[in-house]
C-alpha cells in the first residue's frame, strides 16, 4: 500500500473521530484496558507460578491466603479484561454504524436536492452503489481502529514489560513482532489484487446469471439452455479459480501468522534456560515472557486487517465525497402561484442542450466520466431544443407530435421545471417559474411520464404519495385512470404493498397508477408524456375519452403517437428537431405540413405497404 | 361474476401433467443433518482427496499442543533438573519442537489449500448444476419466483455455503479437535483438573448455543431492515424525476431517516448480541485459571502433578478459549449454509413440469405445419378454466391472428401451442403429433416464439442474432437482415453488427429490440412461429420496419400472432377471436367485421383508437 493511500485512510479515519470522539474515546479505553490487563495478566501468570506454584512444589505446602490471593489476581485479571473487551468492541460497532447511518441520509438527501440534470448524467447504478456499499467501505475501519489502536498501546507496553524483565529475551519479541507485521504487511499487498479480481468475478456471475435469468423465455423458445449454461459455468470457472488461488494466499499465511509465535515462544525457552542458568532471570521471567508471545499474536493482526480495508475505505470514501461535494441545486424564489383554472403557460425563446456524452446509432447514453460542473462545460453539447416561442392558453388540450428525438419528453420536463432551459424563460400565468416559491410548481402541475415509477409502498401511498387525502378521492382518480378494477382485485386493495416485496404489476397497470397519482392531486396543469403507451389501446381510448368527459379545469399537455390521441386534442403543437416547426388543429396541420402528414399516416402507410406486398407476392406466385 | 367450476385433469396414460400441481419451487423440509449430508453430495468434488486433507487437519491441530508441552517439558527436566538448568535438554527439546512446528505449519498450508480447492471445485458443480435445473423448469414455475430469488440460487446462497465449507466448516473441525486434543493432554497430567476445565466451560458453551439463536434472528432483521433502507434510497434515486414533480422531498427524505435508523437499531442490536459472547470467555478462562491454579497447587502438594504440567495446564486452557469464542460464529456460518444448501435443493427437487419426454420423444419432420387443439382445458394450480374445451386445427402454412380482451384465453392459448405449459385436458398436435412426445431438440428447433418484450442479451447486435443459431457466419446474419428488408436499417447503424446493444438491449429503441428479435426467429428458421405482438408505440419509422420484417419472417410458415393491432389482424388469413376462455368467433377479418358479434365490437374500439 501505497503512503498516500495510508495517509489519505488516516484522513478518513479523523473524520470519523471528530465526528464521534465520545464514542472513540469509549471504544479506544476499552481497548486500552484490555490490552493493559492481558499484558498484566501476563506479569500476574509469572508472579503467580514463581511465587505461588513453584514454591509450594518445591516445599510440599502452601497458603491459604497465598492461593486466596493468586486465585482473585486471576480472577480480577478476567473480569477487567472482559469489560475492556466488550467496551471496546461494543464502541466500535455503535461508532461504525452511527457513521455509516450518517452518510447514508447525507447521500440520500444530496440526491433529493440536487437537480435532475445531475440525476441523468449518473447511472442509476452507480449512484446507488454510493449510497450503499461505498458508504459501507469507506467506514470499514472503524470496526478493527480501536483494537489496532489498543495493539499499537500493548505492544509498547509489552516491549517495555520485556526490557524491564530482560533484555535478552526481550530481543527475541524485537525480531519476532516486526517480523509479523512485515508478513501482514506483505500478504495484504498480495491479496488485495486477487481479492478484488475475485469480487469481481462474483459479481460477473452474478450478472450473467441476472441476464440468462431475465432472458429464460427467450433461452427457452429458442432451445440454448446448453450454450447458456456453458456461458455460466465459465464465468463460474473463473471465479473458481480466482477463489482457489486467493485461498492459497490464505493458507500460507495462516500457518505462518501461527508458527512465528511458537518459534518465538520456544527461542524464549532455549534463551531464558541460558539466562537462569547465568541468574539473570527467574523460571517466572521466563513463564511471563513466553505467555506474552501468545498473547500478542492476535492483536499485531489486527494492525493487518486495518491496513487492508484501507484502500477499499480510501476508494469508498473518495466516491462518496464526490457526491456530497456536487455542485448545483435548484433555487426558487417567492412568489406563489394564486388562482384557480388552468394555467396558463408561456415558453419565450427556450433553449436546452445536454452534455453530449457519446453518440451511438442516434441514442445518446447517460454521461459516465463527467463528475464537475466545471467538466460539463468543457464538454460537447448536443441542442435539444432552440427558440421555442409557445403559448399554451388555459385550460386547452396540446398534443405534442413529433419524430423521436425532436425534444417532445425534453419540453415536458421543462415545463415541470424539473431542469432549467439553457436560454428563455417558461412562465406560468406570467410568472417566470423560477421566480415561484418552493413546491408551487408541484402543487399545481403534474407529469406522468413513459415510464412508471412505483414506490415500495402501499397502493394508496403511491396514489397519495403521503397527502392526506380521502379514500372517496383516491378511488375517484382510479377510476378516471381505468385502474380502479385491477385495485379492486388486489388482495388488499389500497393496502396492497408494491413493488420489490409485495405485489408487482404489468407496465400498463403501473402507468395507470401513475396516472391517477396525477389526476388525484386536481392539477391546473397536466402533462401525459406518452403516459399510456403500455396500456391497450382500448383501454387507452376509454381514459382519454374520460378526462375529456369530466370538468378538468386543466390545461392538458399529451406527448402521442397514436392518432386518436391526437386527435382528442384541441391544438396540435408539431415539434421537428427542437423547433416549433408548426402548430394549429389536427386537420390544418395534416393539410399544410408535410412532414406531420408523413408522420401520423405512418401507420397507415405500413399498412398500404404491406397491402403491396402481398399483391406482388400473390403475382409472382401465380 | 360466475367463473366455470374448475374441472378436474384427464390423465392420459404416460402423459405428464401438471395441471393439479404446485408450480412454485420445492420447499425442502429435510432436517439439518439430512440437508448437509445430500447437500455434500451434490458435489462429489468435496469429498476428493477428503481422507488426506483430514489427516493433515488432524496434524495441525495436534500441532497446537506442540508449545504447552514444550513449556512443561522445559521447566519440569531442563530448569528444575538438579544441579542448575539442563541447557543441553533444553536446546534438544527446543529444536525437535521448532521441527515440529514447522511441519505443523506445512500441514496446515497443505490442508488448507486443499480445502480450498476441493470447496470450490465442489461449489462450481453446485452453481452449474442449480443453474441448468432453473432453465429446465417451466416458464409457470420459473415466474413464480422473483428473477433475484432465482439468481441468489446460483449467487448468494453458494457463497453462504463456501463461507461455511471454506471458514467455519474447517473451524468447526479444527476446535473440536482442538477440544479433544487439550482434553486427552489435561487428562495425562491431571484428570481431575482436566474435569474442572470442563465444568468451567461447558454452561458456556450451552449459552452460546442459547445466544446464538437470538442472534440468527436478529441478523434476519438486520438484512430485512436494509433492505427496505436500499429500497427507499433507490427510490431517490429512480423515482428523482416523479419526486421532483409532486414536491415529496420532504416525506421522502423522513423515509430515508426512518429506514435508515432502523437499520442501524438493528445492526447495534445484532451486534450486542455478537460481541457478547467473548467478555464472557474472558470471565469463564479467569475462572478456570484462578480454579485450576488452587486445585493444581493442591494436587501438586499430594504428588499427583509436577510444576511444569501445571504451569503447561494454564497454556492448554486458551486452547478452550477460542473455540468457545468461534461457536456462535460457526453456528451462525452453520445455519446459513444449510439454508443456503436447502434453497439450492429446493430448486434441484423441483421436478419440472414441462419435461423432455427423453429417448422415447419423436422428432418433427420439416416443412409447413398443421396444429391440432384437441378439446383442451386449462386452468392454472387453484385457479378457474382460462381456456375452456377448445377444439381447433390451423392448416400449414397459414398466418392466423389471435385477438381478444385481456383475460380471454389468448395468451394461454399460445402458451400452449409453444408448449410452455401443458393442457390440464386434452391434447395439442402439430402434425398429428401430441406435443409432448415431441423431444424438446426437435420442438425448439421447428416452434419459435417471439415474446412481446424483445429481450437481448448484453453483447452486440450479431451476438443477440447469433443466438438463434450460434454457427451462423456475419455474412448470413447480414444476409437474413437484407431479406427482412432491414438493409438500410443495418447500414444506418454506426457499427453495424458490431453495434452493442447495452443491458438487457436498453441502448436500442423499444422498436429496434423488436425488430432484433424478429430477425433472431428469421434466423432460428422454425416452420411454426408464434409472436406476441408487442403493445407498446413506437415511432412511426420503425414501426414500417416491424412490419415490414414481419412480412418476410411469416411467408411460407403457419404463423400464429396475438394481435394487439388492427393492421395484423386485418393482414392475417385467418382470425381466431376468443372471449371467456373459448374460440367464439373464426375468419377473415372482412368476414368477421361485418358480422356483429365480439370482433366487430373489438374493431369497432381500434378504430377509435388508431385510425
């Protein structure tokens, strides 16, 4: 290990000390006694055998009060060592998980702060293995710190309790101790390589386990159980052979962590026999010295263990900085947003660019390098929308049309202000919306996005998100979604638990959820980003047809594909590579703009297509 | 609403059914003992070379008394000899123990890189074979457990079984020698104090047995309260955007601190009780010393022990200790691997319902394909008839669209047609064939199904193609793209074949996953094909392409499609409408539109919806 990594690790550790330094204190005096008392217990064994044992084996009698007296030395020595041991380890644990909790709500809370934007630059993954296992790592430590701590103290004490009985003997300690914490030293360095290649190997047969898994229908329907197993069994092989030979490592160190003790002990014996034979010690200098060999062994591992979850601590501790130090979040101002009825929204000369991470076959992916505000300037954008002028009046319907990529999703999340346009301003019944007062925008707009989020919580929970509000009203808004049927069915009903450990549901139930977790909060403003692509078009037809038919004082944004939908609009807004390429009702835009028609005769189109098709096909054949 | 009732299955003679069984994974009920002792046989590479590597266990272990009797050997003949200390005794003891030592510690390097070996060749075996038996399970089986249950089978549960045969296997094994070893030297020197050692430890070690219980438990509360405590930071996480746009910050920050907590309650609790165990060692080893020093000195003062077998005794006694320390840890590693071993035997005994009929199944000849429905019922386990007496034949060569409300049967139907499941009743035939005498090589290869979700594998887009038919050359795969008409489509990605995919195929559009797919069917070449049309819209683009490859991928084969969308229905020779479990309506879509009935109705509602 490296002296910066040792160093940056100590670092970490003072962070956890200043932040708990009670709780430090406790666990390190703990340690500090225990250490203390083993090493006097090793003093009380000598005393015990020169003063107690050998004379009364030599005499033929003893005490009462002489046993009476070595047996309580023993027993006091037991009782304190004891309470050092559990003080020290009862500490340790309290202290690693006070820190752990602590920067597991700090990390959650930056995620609740910082803004989408950030959100999209960082795979899901990665921002869940902060909060997770890095957090984990990072405070590793803390669980071995107060029993290295109390090891660095014994081993003091013990060298100075050897140079106070002998020197002599004392070197022995001096070449075998170092001589430990070389081999900890060195094994750590070995294994950590092999260690992490072998997580890694895990986690590999993890994943490919998850993917074959996830995939069975398709390994199924197309008969490669046999390649697929292959395919496992060698990631399997792999790890295999990366456990066997971090298990080699292990066994040689093991025996080796054992025998230089013994050695020790026993080169105590053949020195100590020389020094009593030159009167230089005494049989319980001797006992005393060798009880100490054994004693010290365990701790001076300890010192190992703390250098080894070290760099793991240092690479934890550095990713979950970097989250707790990123720039950026969304300032509001004061102004709240009055009235009742749909809003009225205005978008003047609004421009947005991402950070263009890196291309490939027209799907742009989340940035994965970019950590600093000051790094996405650097980095090439790509313009997803530019100088768009809209007005939407209150309490109209909007469909959003356009190809895929044309900023349609981009111009919802606008609106919602879950990101900031790069130039412009969105104003909501005139206000600029950056000027609205925290949880104004929430309160009166909703977006129901492609994609359904479903919380791990009850099914009114995720209608109510924690509001308080009726039963009556609950149902209500299930209903104008179409999904109060399948609640009903549900075992529980609206205390049906979702998600991971409760009841999951097919992509078109959960965007009907979704739906009314919107429609129950009676938004002024309501954007449906393709909110019903999963549902049947039946079905979809049915809600749609619904939110028309009931007085929803809303004005109603709907990102679509499908032409009826469209057709439910008032207007039709025609987006083309990030600009308002035109607007009007559904018939003028179909009469005027080319481009919309191509796009929603699409369908029709394939249909004509195939139509030909099968009329040369049937030519050929005859 | 008045289901059917559930009629009970016709057996057919030598016929599997699954109707009236469980499709869930097995639950083992084996004791302990019975699960550890199939659980090692699974493996027969545990038990390589095992009789060596308990020998050099039985070394080391022996290995540890080396240094106490050393001790005793040197006080009692080399420093109270008479006539000052005996340094030659002393200097001949101190070498053949060192010589000892080290062979002890060469023994223990041998035996535990033996272990090691033996473990994880023994544990591949495991994942393999857990591994192969998922995918040999039915589709009704394999959904009826989370995806991430199933993955900790090949995962998670072998790791536990590895901590065990790896670390407290072998400690186990080691303390209890340890223990058998300490007692046989106590009782040379002095029986008696060898009993006071034990009447010492033992109520130890009856509480650590107690104690462990109570942890066990409160480890399963450790692991259920972080669980809920990495959902709820999930879902600041994945739900960053549905939380931002109803301004629930706020709760959902009191959520993250109350599970967040409440981890951390319960680690603090699990760890009380863990560290509980070693203060009390310390207190019972003082007891045993203070004990055994008094009775020892008395015992010496009588004859019956020497100061150096003494002295030795106090050393043998932290030969008690840790084992004492170790045992809720082994328990604990213990108890976990027979539940690891008792989820893996769970999947093992789970007899798959849909079974390769073996050396008796009949091979399919190629060609077009007719399929026969012969009066089949289904139901699924404790459930009502989802598919109610249905009698059918598709002629070869036909493109037959399946459309109905969610809940009619449809799905079943293709179910069944693809044999993923078996008719409750009744029997279903491709070319006269009952298809469960037809073996699982030649079903597969003539019947492929093309699910509603395109699911693609990690790797790129030959690869995923590639998997249809793995001896497939790039041109071929290049050349079944331009027949499907997707030429252009190929050329207009950056690397063509080479193009990753991403996880789970996430970098390609939902349209362009589908299209993949159809393209791995045109490749897999089968002569029936059964798609599940996907629901979801995709742009308009690719939308031409779908169909268009579809086009290709049906001609000259019997195609069986559900249909979610009008154009299909309208494009296929025949319709098959189902309500409630039955076929109520059959025919051309012009036939069947302009009669009134479920289709004209179903049509009547696309219209509304997509044109």
């Amino acid at each position: 290990m490296d002296s910066r990594v040792l160093a940056e690790g100590l670092r970490v550790l003072w962070v956890a000390i200043r932040a708990e330094p009670w709780i430090f204190a406790l666990a390190v005096g703990g340690a500090a006694l225990h250490a203390g008392v083993a090493v006097a217990s090793a003093t009380v064994l000598g005393r015990v055998t020169e003063d107690v044992i050998l004379p009364a084996f030599a005499q033929g009698e003893t005490t009462t009060g002489a046993l009476v007296a070595a047996a309580s030395l023993l027993l006091a020595v037991g009782v304190l060592k004891g309470l050092g041991l559990a003080a020290r380890r009862l500490y340790a644990g309290l202290m690693q998980f006070r820190m752990q909790a602590r920067y597991r709500q700090a990390v959650a809370r930056k995620y609740l702060d910082l803004p989408l934007s950030w959100h999209q630059r960082h795979p899901t993954g990665q921002l869940l293995s902060n909060a997770n296992a890095d957090v984990e790592a990072a405070w590793g430590p803390l669980a071995p710190l107060p029993m290295a701590v109390g090891s660095v103290f014994m081993l003091v004490i013990a060298a100075a309790a050897m140079l106070l009985t002998d020197s002599v003997l004392a070197l022995v300690g001096f070449v075998v101790f170092p001589a430990l914490a070389v081999a900890n030293v060195v094994f750590q360095r070995k294994v950590t390589p092999v260690d992490t290649r072998a997580q890694m190997l895990r986690a590999r047969v993890s994943e490919v386990a998850h993917e074959s898994f996830d995939g069975a229908l398709v390994v199924k329907s197309l008969g490669r159980e046999d390649t697929e197993t292959e395919r496992f069994t060698a990631a399997a092989h792999r790890l295999r052979d990366a456990q066997i030979r971090v298990g080699r490592m292990r066994a040689m160190f093991d025996p080796v962590m054992d025998s230089l003790p013994n050695l020790g002990v026993l080169a105590v014996l053949l020195i100590g026999a020389i020094r009593i034979e030159s009167g230089a010690v005494s049989s319980g200098d001797l006992v005393q010295i060798a009880y100490l060999f054994t004693l010290l062994a365990l701790p001076v591992r300890s010192l190992g263990w703390l250098l080894g979850d070290m760099p793991r601590s240092v690479v934890g501790w550095r990713r979950v900085s970097a989250v707790l130090g990123a720039q950026g979040r969304t300032e509001h101002g004061r102004t709240p947003l009055d009235g009742e009825g749909g809003l009225r929204v205005e978008l003047d000369e609004v421009g947005f660019s991402y950070v263009d991470a890196y291309q490939e076959n027209g799907n742009a992916t989340r940035d994965l390098s970019v950590q600093s505000p000051e790094g996405i300037e650097a980095e090439p954008r790509t313009t997803v929308l530019s100088d768009v002028h809209l007005t939407l009046a209150s309490g109209r319907t909007i469909a959003l049309v356009g190809p895929t990529g044309a900023g349609k999703s981009t111009l919802t999340t606008l609106l919602m202000r879950l990101v900031d346009p790069d130039s412009g301003t969105v104003r909501f019944n005139g206000t600029d919306v950056r000027e609205l007062a925290p949880g104004e925008i929430a309160r009166t707009a909703a977006l129901v996005p492609q994609s359904a989020f479903v919380f791990e919580d009850t099914v009114r929970d995720n209608v109510t998100l924690g509001g308080d509000i009726d039963d009556a009203l609950v149902w209500e808004a299930l209903r104008l979604a179409r999904a109060d049927s399948f609640v009903a069915a549900l075992p529980e009903g609206l205390d049906t638990r979702l998600g991971e450990r409760g009841t999951s549901l097919s992509g078109g139930q959960r965007q009907r959820l979704a739906l009314a977790r919107a429609l129950v909060r009676r938004p002024r403003l309501l954007i449906l980003d393709d909110a019903t692509s999963a549902v049947d078009p039946q079905v979809e037809a049915q809600i749609l047809g619904g939110l028309r038919d009931i007085e929803l004082s809303a004005t109603v944004v709907v990102v679509a594909y499908r032409r009826a939908t469209i057709e439910l609009a008032d207007e039709v807004v025609y987006l083309e590579q990030g600009t308002v390429h035109d607007r009007g009702t559904h018939a003028e835009l179909l009469e005027r703009s080319p481009g919309y028609h191509a796009l929603v005769t699409a369908y029709e189109n394939a249909a004509e297509q195939r139509v030909a098709d099968a009329a040369t096909e049937q030519e050929v054949t005859r | 609403m008045s289901a059917p009732a559930p009629t009970r299955p016709d057996r057919a003679e030598g016929v599997p059914t699954n109707a009236d069984a469980a499709p869930a994974l097995h639950r083992s009920t084996d004791s302990a003992w019975a699960t550890l002792r199939r659980g090692l046989a699974l493996s027969p590479e545990f038990a390589h070379g095992l009789l060596l590597t308990l020998f050099l266990a039985l070394v080391a272990t022996a290995g540890r008394i080396v240094v106490p009797v050393a001790v005793q050997q040197v006080i009692d003949n080399g420093l109270v000899a008479e006539g000052g200390p005996d340094i030659g005794f002393v200097a001949r003891a101190v070498t053949v123990c060192a010589v000892l030592v080290l062979l002890t510690g060469i023994c223990s390097y041998f035996m535990n890189a033996r272990l090691y070996r033996a473990t994880e060749f023994g544990l591949a075996t495991l994942r393999r074979k857990a591994f192969r038996h998922v995918h040999d399970l039915s589709v009704l089986t394999q959904n009826s457990e989370r995806k991430g249950a199933l993955v900790s089978r090949v995962t998670g549960d072998v790791d536990q079984i590895s901590a065990f045969m790896q670390r407290g296997g072998v400690l186990l094994i080691v303390s209890v020698g340890q223990l058998i070893v300490a007692t046989v030297l106590m009782s040379v020197y002095a029986w008696q104090l060898a009993l006071l050692t034990w009447v010492c430890f033992l109520p130890l070690l009856f509480g650590v047995r107690w104690l462990q219980k109570l942890l066990s438990k409160a480890y399963l509360a450790v692991r259920e309260r972080t669980g809920d405590m990495l959902g709820v930071i999930g879902e600041t996480v994945m739900g960053a955007a549905v939380i931002r746009a109803h301004g629930t910050e706020t709760r959902t920050a009191r959520r993250v601190d109350e599970t967040v907590l409440a981890t951390r309650t319960a680690q603090v609790r699990a760890q009380r009780l863990s560290m509980a165990v070693s203060p009390f060692a310390e207190f019972i080893a003082a007891l045993a010393y203070a004990s055994i020093v008094v009775a020892g000195v008395l015992l010496g003062i009588a004859g019956e022990l020497t100061a150096g077998e003494l002295v030795a005794f106090l050393f043998v006694i932290t030969l008690f200790i840790t084992p004492m320390i170790m045992a809720t840890e082994i328990f604990n590693e213990a108890q976990n691997a027979i539940a690891g071993w008792r989820r893996v035997l769970g999947v093992l005994d789970t007899v798959p319902d849909i079974a390769d009929p073996g050396p008796r199944g009949r091979e399919l000849p190629r060609g077009p394909v007719s399929v026969r429905f012969d009066q089949v019922s289904y139901a699924y386990p404790s459930g009502p008839l989802v598919l109610d007496d249905v009698d059918l034949e598709i002629r070869p060569g036909r493109r037959v669209a399946v459309v109905g409300e969610t809940g009619s049967g449809k799905t079943t139907f293709v179910k069944l047609l693809t044999r993923l499941m078996d008719p409750a009743k009744g029997a279903v035939l491709l070319d006269d064939v009952d298809l469960r005498e037809v073996a699982f090589s030649s079903l597969r290869a003539r019947v492929v199904m093309v699910p509603q979700e395109g699911f693609l594998f990690d790797s790129t887009l030959g690869e995923n193609i590639r998997f249809a038919r793995p001896e497939a050359t790039d041109t071929e795969l290049v050349e079944a793209i331009t027949e499907m008409g997707l030429g252009e489509w190929l050329t207009g990605l950056a690397h063509g074949l080479a193009t990753p995919v991403g996880q789970r195929g996430e970098s390609l559009s939902a349209g362009e996953r589908q299209l993949v797919a159809l393209v791995r069917a045109y490749v897999a070449d089968p002569d029936l094909l059964v798609l599940d049309e996907a629901t979801s819209a995709v742009d308009p683009a690719t939308e031409v392409r779908i169909q268009r490859a579809l086009e290709r991928l049906t001609s000259g084969r019997t195609s069986v499609a559900i249909a979610h969308r009008l154009s299909t229905a309208e494009a296929a020779d025949e319709v098959l409408v189902f309500d409630a479990g039955r076929v109520v309506q059959r025919g051309s879509h012009a036939e069947l539109v302009v009669r009134p009935g479920v289709y004209a109705d179903l049509h009547a509602s696309w219209v509304t919806s997509s044109a």
